[in-house]
C-alpha cells in the first residue's frame, strides 16, 4: 500500500493552490475548477473545493477546521525556506528549532489555519532515519 495524497478542502481553492505553489515551488494540475494537485515524487497534496465534500457524504469535511493533522515536507535547508517564505506566510507557529527527535523544523499555518511542518534531518540519526526515503 502506498499513501497517494493528502487532500484539503477549501472554500477557496485559488487562494490555497497558490499559497502551497510558492511554498513548494510545485505548480499544481487542474483538473476541474474545484480540485487541484501538486504531485511530488514522495506524495500528492490535493486542494479540494467545499463543494466536492457531497461526493463523499454531506458534511464528511468542513473547509478550514483541521486541528490535528500537521502536513509536512522535508527539505534540503529549513533555514533558507524559513527566509525564502518570510513575505509568503502570515502566521508563523514555532521559528527553526532542533527538534528532540533530530529534525530541524519550522511550523505556520496556510491561508485556512492547516499547520504545516516543514523540516530537514540534522542528526546522525536523522539522518539515516530518512536516507532510504524518496
């Protein structure tokens, strides 16, 4: 089994589609005007309109009310994203920190209040946690 994508839904795709382009420098696929994807070698990141939750089952998702799931992206240099997305990200959560666990990471919210992790190993341990990983 392979984990294909993460989805979002959104009342406002546009603004969510170009929020998470220049956080991933990925340019994302329409297929309709209420779903888009940014696909990564490791995962796809879905951005789906309120609208496509019916599809589901009424009320399945609610658009900007996540509270538990972080999405996270690894990246060669935490520090250098965290001054790449200074102008792009309006709420910073925790600045870079050595986590106990080997990562350095940087946290803030997209334009919905999602919490996004983006980190670099920086152990030894770390390290090798993630060598074999796409």
């Amino acid at each position: 089994m392979n984990l294909a994508s993460v989805r979002i839904i959104t009342d406002d795709v546009d603004r969510l589609v170009a929020f998470y382009e220049k956080v991933t420098g990925v340019p994302a696929e329409r297929p309709a005007p209420v779903f888009a994807e940014l696909v990564m070698p490791s995962c796809t990141l879905a951005i789906g309109h309120s609208q496509t939750v019916q599809l589901f089952g009424a009320g399945s998702a609610v658009a900007a009310d996540n509270h538990t799931v972080i999405i996270e992206f690894r990246v060669c240099n935490v520090d250098a994203e965290y001054e790449r997305l200074k102008p792009v990200v309006e709420e910073w959560v925790k600045e870079p920190t050595t986590l106990p666990w080997g990562n350095r990471a940087i946290l803030f919210r997209d334009p919905d209040g999602n919490l996004v992790n983006l980190f670099t190993p920086v152990t030894e341990e770390a390290i090798k946690r993630f060598s074999d990983r796409p």
